[in-house]
C-alpha cells in the first residue's frame, strides 16, 4: 500500500524516490514509464507527482501497490 503524500496534491520527489527504492525500481526506469505526463506545483515551486498518476506507473511496472486508471 502506497503512503500519503505529505501533500494533498501529490507525492514529492524525495517521497516518488522513497516509494520507488522500498519496491526495488530504480529511479529511471521509474521515468522511463512514467512518461510525459502533468505535474502539480508545490507554493515552493517543487514538482508533485499526482497519486493516480504514480499508482499507474506502478502497475505498468507490475507492483503490487499499482492501480490502473483508464484515463492515462
């Protein structure tokens, strides 16, 4: 099961890179699958990485703790 963000827009960098190495998947493959997709914006202006958004990528990469969503 995936943590909630710190953010209730999404996850953060430092958290995507947490979730990411407690499953074994290195960051860039992580990237390669998550693709182009929209971000939101921290009020620091950092990147946050929707939840729908990193749960998809999980299922592509056959996580467990993926979930598809068909509007990706």
């Amino acid at each position: 099961m995936l943590p909630t963000p710190r953010n209730p827009i999404g996850y953060s960098k430092e958290e995507l890179e947490d979730i990411c190495k407690k499953r074994g998947i290195s960051l860039s493959v992580f990237d390669k699958t998550f693709g182009i997709n929209t971000c939101g914006m921290a009020h620091d202006g950092s990147i946050l990485y929707y939840v729908c958004d990193v749960e998809r990528t999980l299922y592509k990469l056959r996580s467990k703790d993926g979930k598809y969503h068909a509007w990706d």
